[in-house]
C-alpha cells in the first residue's frame, strides 16, 4: 500500500515535469498569396528618377521630395523608384515602366518618342554645361595645346560631362577621333584625378561633380582649374506617361513647380543643388535634338554604346 | 481523510518517516534539478533558433535595400538565394509596401500578393513611417516546429520593403525532447534507486531498534542479567551498549543506595541524633522515631506537624530560634544551626544543637529542609552561658559597650560583601575628639572616661539603627554607614556628628568643650577591602585635623599620592636634619638710602648629597605639611643665633636677625618657653632678633595668633609680618596684632615700577603702615629701579638680589667684615 501511493506521488510529479517542458504556445500560421492586391490604399504611381546617384544617395535626396509631393496629393500617391544603372533605367523607361521619371536631357528626348509627354524640368540649365580642367602648372593655354595629348571623360554617353566638351574641342579645331587620345574612365571623380596626377593632360566634366569635388579634396582642387567651359543645353526633364489622367498631373504640376516658394520645398531643392523646377514642352528640347544631330554626324556616332552618364 | 491516514502512518513508524522523507526529498531535489536543467538547454536551444533568424533576416535587409530600392527583380533573387543555403530555412521572401512579393525563395510567388491577415495587418501598421531605432520586427510565429519573423527595410525614413524569414525548428525541437525523455529516464531511475535504498535502510534500522527496545522491556520487568545485542549497526550498537552501562549502573546503584539507607539508619542509632524532614511546600514535616524518643515520646504519640516542635520549644529560645531558620532560609547563614532547650514528657528541659539545611529549586525558592536535634543538655548547662558572655566580652568595649576594634572589622568585611552583592554604596567614618589627650591629662582618666560614655551616647543617638558604631580605642570611634545612596548622606551624618560633639559636656560640675575630626572612605569609590577603607577614613581624618579641626574630610585619592610623596620627603628630611645637609643662609636686609646694613634673613638651604641644592619652594610646603617644619625651623633659629652671637663676639654688627616662625610652632604651647631657652643657651639677647611670620599663617586662627605673639612681643622680640599683601588681612586684626613691620611680598616688587597694579599696592603698603606707625621692608628687590622707586615712596628698607643673593655664613662674614671697614 505504501509502494502504491508512492507511485501515485512520482506519476504526479512526472507529469508535472513534463508539462513544464512543452508548455509552448500551440499556435499556428502559414503564409497565404493571392494574385491581386488586397489592399491599397491610393492610386499607385512609379516615379523613376535616372541613375545620376546611387541608390542609397538617390532616396536621401529624393525621398523627400516624393514624401512632400504625396502629402499634397489626395487619392494616389508616386513611389520613387532608383535603377542599378543606366542600362536598367533606360529599359524601365522606354518600356513604359514608369509613370513619371525624371531623364536626363538625351533620354527626355528619346522618351519623347515612347509614349511620354515632357511637362517640365529643372531650372538651372547654365548648370547643364561641360568643363575641361588643366592643371594649373600644365602651360596648356589653347584648346590646341591639347593636340596629340591624353584627355579623360567619365563615359563616352555622358551628355554635359563628355559629348559637350567634346564638342567644345571640336568646334575649337580639334579632330576628338585622332587629335586626342580619348580615355573613358568610368566616373567624374576618376576623371579629375587624371588630370591632377598628370596621366592626362586635361580631364572633362561638369559643374555638380567639381564642386563637390572641391569641398571633399580642396588640397587637390587647388593644383587644377578650370581652363573652359560649354554653353549649355536645357536640364533634366520631367516626363510623365501619357495615359496617366490629367488631373494627376495637373496636381503634381502644380505642386513640383511652386516648390521653391516654401521653406520645406527650398530645403528639399538645395539637396539637389538646384533652384526650382519650371514648366517645359516638347519643343523646349528641340536644342538638345539639334545637338545630338550634329554631334553625331560632325564628331561621332553616339549609338551603338550605351547613353550613360552626362 | 486521507491526511488523517497519513499523518497517523507518519506518527506511527520511524520506517515511514524515513522512506518517505528520504523519498521526498530526493524526488524534490531531483524532478528541480532536472526541471531548471531542461528549462535552461530548451531556453537555450530556442534562443539559438532566433538568434539565427535575427541574424540572417538583418543580413537579408542589409543586402536586398539597394535591389529594393531600384526594384530590380534579378538583383533581389540574388540576395534571397544567398540565404537559401540554410538547411533550416523554410522560405524566404521580400515584400514590397503594396504586399507585392519581390522576391521569394520559392520564385512561383514573385508578383504574387500577401493575402494573410497576420502580415497584412504588419504592413498596414507599419506603412506610413519608419522608426529609425527600431526594425519593427514582429514574430508571426514562434512554436516547437518553426519560427517566423517579419521585419521592415527603411531608407529614407521610410519603409520601403520587408523581409519576411521562416525557420524550421523540427531538428531543435528534436533535441530539445531528446533531451526531456533522458531527463525524465534518469529522474525516475534516481528517484527509485534512492526509496529503494532507503527502505533497506529503515528495515534494518526498526529491526536492530525492535530488538533493543524488547530488552528494555524485559529489564524494566525484572530481569535484571537482560543484555541487549550490540551486534548491529553502530549508532544502535552504542544506544545498546549505553543501555548496557545504563543497566549494570542502576544494578550498582540499587546495591548502594541499600547499603547506605542501612549506614545511616545504623548511625542515627548510634548517635541518637533525632532526624527531622520538613517538606516547605506542602508544610509538613517529618520526625524519625529517635527524634520523638528523645523527648520521651513513642513513634506515635506526636504528629508530624511543625506544631510538635514549636509547642515544645523553650519560649525564651523560639524567636531566636525561627529566626535563624528564616535567615537560613533567606540564604544569609551557610548553615541553620541553633541551640534551644526543648520540653521532655516528663517536664524537664532538654538541651539539642539543632542543625540543618535549606534545599531551593530551580527559582532559588525553597522547597525543603532537613536536620538533625542532637541531645546536648549535659554539654550545654555549663558551658553555653560561659561562652556566651566570653564571646560578647571579645567582640565588644568593656567601656561604652560599643562594638570593638575586631566586631567592627567583621561587620565592615560582611558590609562590604553586602554591598557587592547589592551593589550598594557604603562609607566608613574616622571620628577622632579633637585635644582629648588634653582631658585626660588635666583632668584625670575617671573624667576622660566619662566623656568618651558621654561621646558614645550622643553618637548612638546619631546613627541610624542598622550602622555600626564602634570604639577603635582611645578616643577613636568609627562608624559604618551601610546602604548608602549618596555621598551627601555621609557628609549630612558627618555634620550631625560635628555639630553634636560641639555641645558643652557636663561632667562632675566641669564644663568641657570638645570637638571633632572627621575622616570618611567609600565603598567602592576608595577602595574594596576593609583594611583599606579604614586605613583611608584614617588618612582623610588626619587631613581634617590638619585643615583646622572640627571638620570633616572625604578620603582622596591625592591624600594617598601626597601622603606618600610626603613620607618620602619627611624620610628625606629627617635624615638631612641628622646628616646635617641643611645649611643656613643670610640675606642682607639693606638701608636704600644709606646703603648701610640693617640686618639679614636666615633662611634654610637644602644641599641634598644626590639631588644638589634642593630648592626651599619644594621641601618648605612639604615640611610645613607634615609638621617638620617645627624641627627645621628650631634648628635654623638655633644655628643663626648662635652664628649671630658668635659674630657679635667677633666685633660684628649683623644688624637684626630675621627669623622665619612656622605656625606650627606658635601652636605649640612651648613655644614662648621654647624661644626664651634658645635666647639663654646662645646668650643671645631678644632685640638683636625679629621674627617672621607670614600673614596667611597668622590669619588661619588670627585669635590663637594674636595671644602668643603678644607673649613674643613682650619678650622684647620684634615681629614682622612676612608676604604682606597676600593673605587677606582682616585690618581689624591687623591693627589688634603686637607687631613692628610689615614686609612687602616680592610678587608686589617684580614689576615695579611699571605695572600699574603693583605701584599701586607697595604704595598702600607702604601708606598702610606708616598709618599704623609701623616699619615697611621690601624683599625681593632685582634693580635699581625697583630699589629706587621703593625709596622714593618712603621704604628704605630693603632685601634681594640688587645688593646680594643669601649667602653662606662665612661669606656673610666677610661681607660683615667690609662693611664694617
């Protein structure tokens, strides 16, 4: 009797044991997929901007804008959308992808073509030139002086940084194709320290990277100058596919181009370096077409590689 | 009721308690050990599983923002492949802010929507905003088979994706119940091996207790050969070995206790002692048939009441009697003993010693009390009352009937120990009668002795009940004060006393007046021991005399250190005096306008042969204190006369001889006689003397003074008043005083003349005595200044350094010897 009510006394005790081990919330969940969205909120609006920085930097400087834009706009919102390179950004682009984007002027241009309407682009446009640098103890004082000697761009696609000074030096009586050695070198920063350790004798590229350039390493910004400049063609546009409803765009319109007329909008415009963005057409771009035109039958063909960087 | 069950099994078998003690225990220690064991590798085993879905869901949102951000499904599929190497994992997959699936290990899901409601309502919460400190990681599922968290991509912020990760848990899950069924296993396997042995245990432990406790049962019913078996485990072998010892000791013990009921009966025979028994609880006592036959009476002719004793007790020895059985029993005797006559049948008184003694509980109340009567008629008709007047006779003053020296010093030994005990005060009185010896010698022993009843009875009336007067012998009584609370109550009896012996004592038609020292010592402040404390009440009663009679002094620890001091010094001085190493010096006493001597200051000089001169600032106070100063004065006064003479004989002027004179001497009744004989023996004529006496010593007693100065002064000797200025003086008893000069104490002339205070009190010396027609001396004269200031302010005279330091005689002579040139 004893053994027996001392086995009633383990059982209790085991059974103890083992709830406290597997006392576990018995819950359950499994993910479910549908093919349709199950909730949105707003009208949804892919707002690509080119790759003019990386990703990361893109969504610093233009997340805010989109933010500011969304809490003005009512029923539908944009979604900034960055693209691993230009390549990417151009096959979003020209395959509709994006239902507002902001190109580049050669892009604008093409986009034109591909079922996107310009409504506008950034002000500024004496910003959108090429300059060539020379170190200031190369003697280099005439375009020609250049002859027979290595100069360096970015990318042979990019519009102000490498076809303007292109041609510049062409309309200053330089053959690019034979008179220079040509040295692509990948990046605007890479270019400009060609020139300053003397591997070319003059580097090309254009105002934002220099200046940027100068805050990050002014020691060596002060042995080079800038020995010219392009004129300019019209800035970045902005494109917005054309069946997009027209009130959308209105609204946005409305609130992109009075952005420089508030604090908050002035602060999002001085990340970009830009004063405002302003209204554009079609025809605005008409020089930049003209450009390209010529460049293309005067200096050399541009497609074939990549359109890149500026 | 089952409670009731167990708790009357637990009650009931020492088997029990130890198989089930020892078991529960056990189980306890154990199943806790086990369970914090399983706790902690199962705590840890899940930790590890969210540690690694933390880590890899974090690894995810760091790789996948950049494809994110640019949207780009190549990119995407990259990074969630990268974690599709974990064997554990179940999918992982990338959500973008609309619930769009962008990436998933499972590439059938890319494009499709979330359509859960647990992750739709994450993405809902956390649309809007980003916190920047936080990933917002939710767990959507955390169970023994898989875990699954959620947790956002922020850029800007904003959300702008989110990683989803789910991990497989089975193979920990696994582990974990691995490790819970061993657990388990080895618990119940632990928990049997130790009941089991346990129960061995007590089995053999109640077998070796029932074999030893069926021996205790046959020894308690008679069989005294029973021994128990030691043959077993060792803490029963040794409760059986002890019950062994226990058994042959109380075999022993019962052998004895026979054989001494038998001595002691036999001995009470023997002696014819009668026994009694008186149990104090209960009040009844108890009498031995020899008892009862020592007074005539069968064993039961007399009940065992008290009664039977006390009725038959002689009336005059009962109180004496119960009371030495209640201070017995109060604990104050060691031992009850009494003589008393008791009554026999047949009418006669029968002489017993009655012995015995208290027994108390564990209180100290006492519980009984047993004695013996012995039959002591024969022995105690003669010899008791003889010894009783001899024993008072010891212990007591035949004179005043007061206890005496020896009872006093018993009392005070049994006072002190009192006090001790009760840790109460007490305090020993010194009385001495102050010029008794006077009494006794004027006017006979017959009166002497009368006055000492007369001192005795108004002492008695005096002190309370409880103290204890005594006579030392002769004219010194003490007194002990017990249960003394304050030292207050000690000087109230003192004044009392004091007061008392100042009344006039009439006897045989002489009017005596007497007074009184007192000296009194405290237990325990003084001391701890009898002899002590009288021996300090002694030295405190010599004090007071010393302070002027009719007083009374406590005892101080500094009378003992100066006394002593003092002893040694009074030694020191004695043997000077013998040895003659005192040695007298003269100071020249000068006329400051004439420069003329006008005589000289003996003064005493100590050359101690170790110490050197020993300064008179040091041994004169301990000389005037212990009363040496009358022999030191004696014999400076001798040995300057006769130095005096001798130069007068020689054609010297020394001028007058100035000559210090102690008080203790104007005391003396001899003193006047004393001069005159010193005057005759050195021929010695008195105005070629003049003695000093200081103001302090005369205003002590200025009446005694006034009478044997005027005795000097009519002898022809001239008195100065020595240290003037800082004694008080009553100018009553100045102007009543026989004296000639007044001498200027040198405290007044050392800042002269430029402290304001001492020109102004030399100059009212000075004018008090011319006042008083009296002459003026200044001593302690340094400068010229000084001398000339004094001068100028009509004292001429003048004694100090500024003509010459004390000197040796005989350079006293050759500067006499020039002078007179």
């Amino acid at each position: 009797m004893n053994l027996y009510i001392m086995k009633i006394f383990v059982l209790v005790l085991v059974v103890m044991l083992s709830f406290g081990c597997s006392s576990s919330e018995e819950n359950s969940y499994e993910p479910l997929y549908s093919n349709a969205p199950i909730f949105m909120k707003n009208k949804v609006y892919i707002f690509g901007v080119h790759p003019l920085h990386n990703p990361n930097r893109l969504f610093e400087v233009y997340q805010p804008m989109v933010d500011y834009i969304n809490a003005r706009l009512k029923g539908s919102e944009l979604r900034l959308e960055a693209s691993r390179n230009y390549a990417a950004y151009d096959e979003k682009l020209f395959s509709g992808y994006f239902h507002f984007s902001l190109p580049n002027p050669y892009q604008t241009v093409t986009a034109s073509s591909k079922g996107y309407k310009i409504f506008g682009k950034m002000a500024d446009d004496e910003n959108f030139r090429g300059i060539i640098l020379v170190r200031k103890d190369s003697g280099i004082e005439k375009v020609t002086d250049l002859r027979g000697k290595s100069v360096s761009y970015p990318a042979p696609t990019a519009l102000a940084a490498t076809m303007m000074p292109q041609w510049f030096m062409h309309e200053h009586g330089l053959n690019i194709n034979t008179d220079v050695k040509n040295s692509y070198v990948g990046s605007q920063e890479s270019s400009i320290l060609n020139v300053f350790l003397g591997k070319s004798a003059a580097a090309s590229t254009w105002p934002p990277p220099w200046r940027a350039f100068i805050k990050e390493r002014p020691e060596i910004a002060e042995q080079v100058e800038i020995k010219w400049e392009t004129s300019h063609l019209p800035n970045n546009g902005l494109v917005v596919r054309e069946d997009v409803p027209a009130d959308v765009v209105e609204s946005v319109c409305k609130i992109i181009f009075s952005l420089h007329e508030s604090k908050e909008g002035k602060a999002i415009l001085s990340k970009m370096e830009l004063s405002k963005y302003e209204k554009a057409e079609d025809a605005t771009y008409d020089s930049v077409r003209l450009f390209l035109k010529r460049f293309e039958k005067e200096v050399r063909p541009i497609r074939g590689g990549d359109l890149n960087d500026k | 009721m089952i409670n009731k069950h167990l708790s009357s099994l637990w009650n009931r078998s020492f088997k029990f308690q130890l198989i089930y003690g020892f078991g529960v225990i056990l189980t306890v220690l154990i199943v806790s050990f086990a369970y914090i064991n399983l706790s902690f590798q199962k705590d840890f085993f899940q930790q590890s599983g969210m540690k690694q879905i933390l880590n890899t869901s974090l690894s995810l949102v760091q790789t996948s923002k950049v494809w994110v951000m640019a949207n780009d499904y190549v990119g995407l599929e990259a990074v969630v492949n990268d974690v599709s190497m974990h064997d554990d994992l179940v999918f992982a997959t990338i959500i973008n802010p609309d619930g769009k699936i962008i990436a998933h290990t499972d590439t059938s899901y890319i494009g499709k929507y979330v359509a859960d409601a647990k992750r739709i309502k994450y993405l809902q919460e956390h649309q809007s905003s980003a916190d920047k400190n936080d990933d917002s990681i939710e767990i959507l599922l955390h169970n023994d088979k898989s875990i699954d968290i959620i947790r956002a991509i922020h850029e800007a912020d904003k959300n702008i994706g989110y990683v989803n990760i789910r991990l497989d848990q089975g193979l920990r899950t696994a582990a974990i119940e691995n490790t819970i069924t061993k657990g388990i296993a080895f618990t119940l396997l632990s928990i049997l091996i130790g009941i089991s042995f346990a129960y061995f245990v007590a089995n053999g432990l109640t077998k070796s207790l029932s074999s030893l406790m069926l021996s205790v049962r046959r020894y308690s019913d008679g069989k005294r050969d029973e021994v128990a078996n030691e043959d077993t485990v060792k803490e029963i072998a040794k409760l059986a070995s002890e019950f062994n010892n226990l058994t042959n000791n109380l075999n022993k013990a019962e052998e004895l206790n026979q054989k001494l009921t038998e001595r002691l009966e036999l001995a009470f025979i023997a002696t014819q002692d009668g026994l009694w028994d008186w149990d104090i609880v209960n009040d009844t006592i108890y009498y031995s048939p020899i008892w009862k036959k020592m007074l005539g009476y069968s064993d039961e002719d007399l009940s065992s009441e008290i009664s039977a004793w006390q009725e038959r007790v002689h009336p005059d020895d009962l109180e004496a009697a119960l009371k030495a059985i209640d201070e017995h029993i109060a604990g104050k005797t060691q031992e009850y003993t009494n003589i008393h006559r008791l009554r026999h049948k047949d009418g006669t008184w029968v002489w017993t010693l009655d012995r015995g003694k208290v027994l108390y509980d564990e209180n100290k109340k006492a519980i009984r009390m047993v004695g013996t009567h012995t039959d002591i008629t024969k022995e105690t008709n003669e010899r008791a009352a003889q010894q009783h007047t001899l024993e008072h006779q010891a212990h007591h003053d035949a004179l005043t009937k007061l206890p005496n020296r020896l009872l006093f010093h018993d009392r005070l030994i049994q006072g002190i120990e009192k006090a001790k005990r009760y840790k109460t005060h007490l305090a020993v009185f010194f009385i001495d009668l102050d010029r008794f010896k006077q009494i006794n010698d004027s006017l006979g022993h017959d009166v002497g002795d009368k006055v000492l009843e007369e001192v005795s009875d108004r002492l008695m009336e005096i002190t309370r009940q409880n103290d204890t007067l005594a006579r030392l012998g002769g004219d010194e009584f003490t007194i002990l004060m017990e249960d003394l609370h304050k030292a207050q109550d000690a000087s109230l009896l003192a004044e009392k006393i004091l007061k008392s012996l100042l009344e006039p004592i009439n006897i045989k038609g002489h009017i005596l007046y007497i007074s009184s020292s007192i000296g009194i010592a405290l237990y325990p402040e003084d001391a701890d021991d009898a002899m002590s404390l009288l021996k300090y009440a002694d030295a405190a009663m010599y004090k007071a005399k010393d302070e002027g009679r009719n007083k009374f002094e406590f005892y101080s620890a500094e009378m003992t250190r100066v006394a002593s001091k003092n002893l040694l010094i009074e030694a020191s001085l004695r043997e000077a005096l013998d040895k003659e190493q005192l040695e007298v010096y003269y100071q020249p006493q000068i006329d400051g306008v004439t420069d003329e001597l006008i005589g000289m200051e003996a003064l005493v000089r100590w050359n101690h042969p170790r110490d050197g001169l020993v300064s008179p600032g040091v041994f004169i106070p301990i000389a005037e204190e212990t009363g040496l100063i009358i022999l030191i004065d004696r014999w400076v006064m001798q040995t300057a006369i006769k130095q005096v003479v001798k130069w007068r004989k020689d054609g010297l002027n020394p001028g007058k001889l100035a000559l210090n004179l102690a008080m203790k001497q104007l005391q003396s009744k001899q003193c006047t006689q004393l001069i005159t004989d010193m005057l005759e023996d050195a021929g010695c004529k008195p105005e070629w003397i003049a003695l000093e006496v200081t103001e302090g010593q005369i205003m002590k007693n200025p009446e005694q003074a006034i009478v044997i100065l005027k005795e000097i002064s009519q002898m022809g000797i001239e008195l100065a008043v020595d240290d003037f200025g800082t004694g008080y003086s009553s100018l009553t008893y100045l102007k009543r005083l026989p004296i000639d000069k007044l001498k200027i104490d040198q405290s007044f002339v050392r800042d002269l003349p430029f402290d304001e205070e001492d020109i102004g009190i030399s100059r009212a010396i000075i004018a008090l005595s011319q006042a008083l027609y009296l002459d003026v001396i200044a001593e302690g004269v340094e400068t010229k200044e000084q001398r000339d200031f004094l001068v100028e302010n009509g004292c001429r005279n003048i004694q100090g350094y500024f003509y010459s330091k004390p000197i040796p005689a005989l350079e006293m002579e050759i500067f006499l010897k020039e002078k007179n040139i």
